[in-house]
C-alpha cells in the first residue's frame, strides 16, 4: 500500500489565491472573526488569539488530513492528490480561459470551470458540515465516500442560470476571497434566518439565490436563475425554479456569458459585505481596509445590497420552444431553457417537423448565398 504523501490540505487552491496578490505582495492580511479563546483551568477567559493576521497562499486556508482516509489503518490520501489535484489543475486552465474569454479554448474547458467551483464549494470546512448534515455521514470514511458520490451536483443548475463576470478595475476597493469562495447570495434570506441551519445558505435551486464567486481582485462572476432575472421579488425569493435537479447532461453555450459592466467602489463593497458574512471563519486581502466594507456601507440591510447584480434583461429574455442539437447520426436532441425534453410523441413529432424545415430553409439560404457569390 502506497505512504501518504501528503498532509497539509489546502481546501482553497494556492494558485486561486495568488489571484488576489498586487504586484510585490507575498503575503495577504487575514481576517478572523472568530479568534482563538484561551481558558484557564478553571473555564475562565485569559485571553485571545490575534484578530489580523498575515500570511501567504502556502500558509493560508488548509487543515490538517482534512481528506485523509484510512484503510485497514492506514492513511491514505488519494482524495487530495487523485481527486482534487485533478481538479485544480484542470480547473486553474478553464479558469484562466474563462477569464480570458478565450472561446477556442473554452469549448474544451467550459464544463471543467464548474466542477471546479462545486469542488471549491464542497470541499471547505463549511462545504463539508453541509455534506454531513445533509447525507448523514457518520464519521470521515462516510463523508468522503458521500463526497465522491454527489460532486457535481450544483454544476447543472449554474450552467443552466445567467453568466457575468463584472468588474472592478475602476475601484480603489477590490474583491475579497474567504474561506469559503462559493458564495450563495440570497437577498431575502437574511443571515441567521430560522429556515436555514446554522452556519449553512440558502438552498441553490431557491429562485432568489444567486452563486458569487471572486475570480481574482478585479473580477466577479455572478450567476443568477433566468426565471429570477425576468422577476423578483420576496415571495418568489424561497420558491423552487423551474426543473430543479442536481444531475443530468443538459445542451449548454458558452458563448452567452455577459462581460464589461464595471463596480462602483460602493458596489464592490456590497460584494465584499455578502462574502464577508457568508464566510465561514476567515476573509483575506492585501488591503486590510477591504475586509471592513461595513464601516464605509450607509446600510448592511440585506434585502438592500447586490440589486446591481441581477442580469440585463436581454440575457433572460424568455426562450419559447426547444432548443434543437442533431447529431452525428442524424438524430435530434430537444431541451428547453430549463432542460426539459419532450413529454409525449406529439411534442416530439411537433419539435422534429419545426427542425427539419429550419435545417430545409438554412440549406436553401446558405444554397442561394453560395450561388451568387459564384
């Protein structure tokens, strides 16, 4: 049986961190909002750990066998180095294109981003409580086991939801990162709301639920449910979206992922505001003024922040019909906006009629193109 080769297990990827680094910054100013308390031997109080702390990417964000499985007794820590390994290094590539919206690169990529970011959420400390209270695992062998099992699972519902990657290069303040990356942003689900169990978020398939997640310090990516961006609203806020599931093979592009928008130094502060509170324990930064953004907000009312990020109207408009995909062998495949497929074989005889004359009317167009260009 092979030795453990590793121990330190970083749950936030260093070179996600490094993202966060202004040019001759090696190390990041730490927030802990929940230091150390030292006791007596008596229970009482003698002091506390430091609040700020100042660290580098190696030293920030990991714990001990946090993955560690054992086998007959034996650590073992394929977990980490097999699995998540994979994962960052496959991740840190479709990140990097996705940033770059290099769309070359992003056809082969595009679906590795969002495993990634369901790694990211789903392998922190925060990420794990969840997994153990909702799967019931008894102990480590169980919740790594559970892990592997139901990764992916938030990866269909984001593809599915509206894209942006807004920005804050025209802001002093820039984005921070937490121990606890992917943020799920719920406007009318205040922090420690009595649906929801301590220290978890809303559910993902909520309508009102958006995903946030700090790509580096000058850009954040938003993900919202269509329905959500067409209409919101505090009664619509906790009900389910349309088709929610955690698995399935739905047709996705990736060509409609909206960029540009700039932050206000106010609304970058919201953000930093919603991740802050969302965190599990730590927020990080080379400016220890950014994980503060309470002091300079006139109001931290949760149902007032983040209004800048729904999307613009014309990346919901309201799809009618089925998207059409045929395949090599001459079959179709129909889903709509939602990923539903046909329900009876008069939807399906209706969906093929429809694609066989938009595939006729393309070729005659393209024919006739083609005619008078010779």
């Amino acid at each position: 049986m092979p030795k453990q080769q590793s121990y330190r297990h970083h749950y936030v990827p260093q070179w996600y961190q490094r993202g966060f680094l202004v040019e001759g910054c090696t190390a990041f100013k730490v927030l802990d909002m929940r230091p150390h308390v030292y006791r007596d031997d008596k229970g009482v109080i003698v002091g506390k750990g430091r609040q700020m702390l100042s660290k580098g990417p190696d030293a920030l964000f990991f714990e001990r066998d946090l993955y560690t499985t054992r086998v007959l007794g034996v650590p073992n820590d394929d977990i980490e180095r097999l699995l998540f390994g994979r994962i960052d290094s496959t991740g840190k590539d479709a990140i990097k294109a996705f940033v770059e919206n290099d769309l070359e690169k992003m056809h082969f990529t595009y679906t590795q981003v969002f495993e990634f970011l369901d790694a990211l959420r789903l392998r922190t400390p925060k990420g794990l409580r969840f997994l153990r209270a909702k799967l019931k695992a008894r102990n480590q062998q169980e919740l790594m086991s559970c892990m592997q099992e139901v990764r992916r699972m938030h990866c269909v519902m984001w593809m599915e939801g509206a894209i942006e990657v807004f920005e804050a290069a025209q802001s002093a303040t820039k984005f921070i990162f937490s121990d606890h990356p992917v943020t799920f942003f719920n406007p009318y689900v205040f922090p420690c709301d009595r649906e929801i169990p301590k220290g978890l978020d809303a559910p993902q398939h909520w309508l009102g639920t958006q995903t946030l997640l700090p790509l580096d310090r000058d850009r954040l990516m938003v993900i919202t449910h269509r329905e959500w961006g067409r209409k919101q609203g505090e009664r619509r806020a906790r009900k389910p979206r349309t088709n929610p599931r955690l698995f399935d093979n739905p047709m996705i592009m990736y060509d409609g992922v909206q960029r540009g928008r700039q932050l206000s130094e106010k609304q970058v502060r919201e953000v930093n505001y919603i991740v802050k509170m969302r965190a599990e324990r730590y927020v990080a930064s080379c400016t220890e003024g950014d994980l503060f953004p309470e002091r300079h907000l006139k109001t931290t009312l949760w149902n007032r922040l983040g209004r800048f990020l729904l999307p613009r109207s014309f990346a919901t408009a309201l799809q009618v019909g089925f998207m059409t995909m045929k395949t090599q062998d001459g079959s179709y495949y129909f889903q709509d906006e939602f990923g539903r497929r046909p329900k009876s074989k008069a939807e399906v005889d209706r969906a093929m009629k429809h694609a066989k004359d938009m595939e006729a009317m393309m070729k005659r167009i393209l024919g006739e193109r083609f005619n008078d260009n010779n």
